[in-house]
C-alpha cells in the first residue's frame, strides 16, 4: 500500500518488532523501491553487545546499503535501542532465506488484479494504488500531471524525454505508475518497463558479473515505454551512465516514449555527464512544486474516502494539511496512522487522539522553517539587507525577492496572510495575497524565477 505502509501492516503483530521498526521509517525516508530493492534483502538476526547483526545475499549489495545507507540505519536502531554502537552485515550462506521475513504487503482489494500469468516482471513493481484517479491536481502540480496524462494517452511520442523534478514525497512515483497502468489498460499490446535507477543500476552490474548484458539490452530496449526513476542515483556512476545513455539514445531513435524522474533538475545533478544532462532537457522538463494548504486538504480528503468505514471528521483533515507540510508522503503517513491506531483501539477519531498520536511529527513538522528564516535566506540569496526586504521600498530589486519571501512563508508555514503581512514589517493581508498570486503567475514563465524558488524551497527544507 505505497510508501508509508498500509493501516493494515501497520497495526499487524509483525510490525511491532525493532526490526519491522526500523523498516517502516526506512520506506518513509527512502520510499519503498529503495526498501524493496535494498533493505527488505537483509536479514535480521537480533543484537549482539553493541552490534546489531544482519546478513545480506551479496556483497554488493551489503557494501551498497553500507555506504548509502549505514548512518540513516545507525540512526534508527539506536532510536529503538541506545546500546547500538554499530552494525555488522554478513554474507548470508548461499540459499538461506532472511531470518526475518519481510513485513507482508497490503493491498486494496479493489486494486486491479496484477496477471501473473505475463512474464512481465516490471507489472509486480507497480502501486496499484498510484492512478491518475487517485491522484489529486492542484497548482504546483498541474504542469506535471498534464504532462504525464499526455503520454499515457497519446499514441504518438510527444515529447520525449518527459523530465519530471520534484522534491521527495511529491508524486513523482506516483505518476509514473500511473502512466503505467493507463498505458496497460489502453495498449496492453505495448511493452512497458519501470524500474527505479537503482534497480537498473543493480541489474546492469549483475548482468557485467553474469556476463550475461545482452539480455540486458534486450529487456530495456525492446521497450516502448521506459520509465526510469530517481535517476539522481546514477550520478557518479561511471559506466552505469554510460549504459543508460546508450539505452536512453537507442530507445529515443527508436521513437519509444521515455518518462524519468529525479529529485533535482537536470542542470541541477551533479556527477552526471553533460551531453546526458543536456539531452535529458531536451523533451519535456516539469517540475513539481512543494503542495500549498488547499491542495494537502483536497490529497486528504482524497486518502480518507479510499478507505470505506473509517470516519475523519473535517477539522482532523484541516489540522493535518495546516501542520504537516513536509511532504505528501509524510502527510499520508499521518493519516495512516491516526487511522490505524482509531481502527486499533475502537473508537471514533477525535481532534485529541490525533494530537496526541501525531505528537512527534507535528514538533518535527513545527521546528521545519519560520518566517524569520525564510527572510533572512530570501535576503541572502538576493544580497539584499533583511532591512531592505523589511522595508516600504517598492523597487522592483527588493520587491521582487520580499513577494518570493512571502510566498514561501505562506507555502512553507502555516501562518495566516494577516500574521505574514505582520511581519513583513506591518504590511495588509491582501498585499500578501497579492504578492503569493503574483509569484504563482511569474513562475509559469519565468523559468529563472522558478528555479529560485526551487532553490530557495530546497535550502530551507534541507
Ligand atoms: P516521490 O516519488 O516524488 O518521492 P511518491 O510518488 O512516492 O513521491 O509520493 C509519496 C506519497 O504521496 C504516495 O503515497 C503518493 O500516492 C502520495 N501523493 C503525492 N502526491 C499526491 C497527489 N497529488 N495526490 C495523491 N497522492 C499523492
Ligand atoms: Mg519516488
């Protein structure tokens, strides 16, 4: 059930272990393509002195998980034990099945069956969850969703490659699948393959070991739609990069459609080779925005009615999109949990029980960004004095980056226009509105102006 984990899942028995712990906070930082493709391999074999004892079935991946992924584990098995001082991750002996099984997967039954009688392995890597139904379109993702329902619904390449950028927790999977599944269920004749840029980077490597790359090639070229996605993962890795822009040049000289996703933009990755970078902006770049209040409330409501018989009173809905305005992926979660623990203990979800099941997160959520460090970061970016940007001036060079300040405070705060006007040395609500309106507007075509803001948002939410 995506990747925050099922109402179900998370209520069941197995979950409640250290170990199922440490994985649900795993899958809700890294997603769960990067649980599926890496930490769900391990075994789990309980703690010895300090150490925490796992195995893995190869090396690779052993030394992957080590170095991407070591002090991120560090972080969450001490947070469930503080004797953890250090992990030690063994080669499991050939053939053995992890000592911990991973937790199970739960899925909605109304979800369209997955036909297992295809060969087509990618089909069991798709969300069947993540639709264009269930997606739900307000401004800072329009551009994006327009984009995606193009492709899946148009039988000729359009434009190619579709670039989708984004911070996590956004969408970006979930339209992927979404193209996925709406190009099965329209063109069941087309091959369609997903796979995450970790994933096509384990199985390039396995294939160079295997001496087995021509099946490689086969798999993702004969495709006429491939989606490649996280590909912020292949930077720094040489001769993957060099792969996938072999297969990413076949693919588009044979016309087949190209979807891939990223964390960044494409001048924005690092470690990846220019002529990569500049064909990767060739097509279609849409990036999608951090959610505004509206559009949390309207996911909420959205995520509230997909599960029949659990009852979210409004004001439960409003306070969530008010205080948890990290990402959509963490707002879901909230949701989950709540739901879970009201099915858990049998009673009606209230204003209370959400505050108190939600304590962590809602702290974690209120220490993320103040008004105060969005002007003085705005004020930065723009070498303006934070005087200046508090000031009545109206010159276009400090007018512009104190409306860019003042709409991040309404997207990245849950401050009324009022209060922002307030600190904004005293200015009225409708200035405010007028101000976040008119950014809304420029960034449509002012492609300097949006990347600001992207950097801007990226700066005070890391
Ligand atoms: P990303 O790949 O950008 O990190 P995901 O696609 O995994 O993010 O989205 C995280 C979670 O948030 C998923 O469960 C997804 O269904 C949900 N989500 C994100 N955006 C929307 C949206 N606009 N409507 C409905 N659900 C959304
Ligand atoms: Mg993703």
């Amino acid at each position: 059930m995506g990747a925050t984990g099922g109402i179900a899942a998370s209520v069941s028995a197995e979950s409640d272990t250290p170990w199922a712990r440490v994985c649900t906070k795993f899958k809700q930082e890294f997603g769960q393509q990067a649980y599926t493709t890496w930490l769900g391999q391990l075994g789990y074999h309980g703690l010895d002195g300090g150490t925490v004892e796992l195995t893995a079935p190869t090396k690779f991946v052993r030394d992957w998980i080590q170095r991407n992924y070591g002090p991120r584990l560090m972080d969450f098995f001490h947070a469930e034990d503080n004797r953890v001082k250090s992990l030690s991750i063994r080669l499991a002996a050939k053939g053995a099945v992890p000592a911990t099984p991973a937790q199970p997967v739960v899925r909605a039954d109304s979800a369209p069956q997955i036909d297992a009688s295809t060969k087509d392995d990618e089909k069991a890597a798709l969300d069947p969850k993540y639709t264009f139904d269930t997606f739900v379109v307000g401004k800072s993702n329009e551009l994006a969703y327009a984009a995606a329902k193009r492709i899946a619904e148009s039988d000729e390449v359009s434009f190619n490659p579709l670039f989708l950028h984004g911070g996590v927790g956004l969408g970006k999977t979930h339209l992927m699948h979404a193209i996925a599944w709406e190009v099965k269920r329209r063109a069941p004749q087309k091959k369609v393959a997903y796979v995450s840029a970790e994933k096509f980077m384990f199985e390039f490597i396995s294939a160079i070991r295997y001496k087995d790359t021509h099946a490689f090639k086969q798999k993702f070229r004969a495709a006429d739609l491939l989606m490649v996605d996280d590909v912020q993962f292949i930077a720094n890795k040489e001769s993957t990069q060099e792969e996938f822009f072999h297969t990413f040049n076949a693919l588009i000289d044979n016309r087949c459609q190209l979807v891939i996703t990223a964390d960044r933009s494409p001048t924005d990755l690092e470690g990846i080779e220019e002529r990569i970078v500049s064909r990767l902006g060739w097509g279609l770049v849409a990036d999608i925005h951090p959610t505004d209040y509206e559009l949390r409330l309207g996911i909420l409501q959205s995520k509230a009615e997909q599960v029949p018989g659990v009852d979210v009173p409004v004001e439960v809905l409003e306070f969530l999109a008010k205080r948890i305005i990290s990402n959509v992926r963490e707002l879901e979660g909230a949701l989950n949990r709540v739901m879970a623990y009201a099915t858990l203990v049998g009673r009606p979800i209230t204003m209370e029980m959400t505050r108190d099941v939600l304590q962590d997160l809602i702290r974690a959520n209120d220490r993320k960004v103040t008004i105060d460090e969005i002007q003085r970061t705005v004020a930065e970016y723009y070498n303006l004095r934070l005087s200046e940007m508090l000031s009545q001036r109206r010159s276009r060079v400090i007018a512009r980056p104190r409306q860019v300040a003042m709409f991040l405070s309404k997207q990245l705060t849950s401050r009324s226009l009022p209060e922002i006007g307030r600190r904004f040395g005293g200015r009225d609500h409708t200035t405010v509105m007028h101000a976040v309106r008119k950014i809304e507007d420029l960034v449509k075509s002012d492609s300097t102006l949006d990347e600001d803001i992207t950097r801007l948002t990226r700066l005070l939410a890391g």
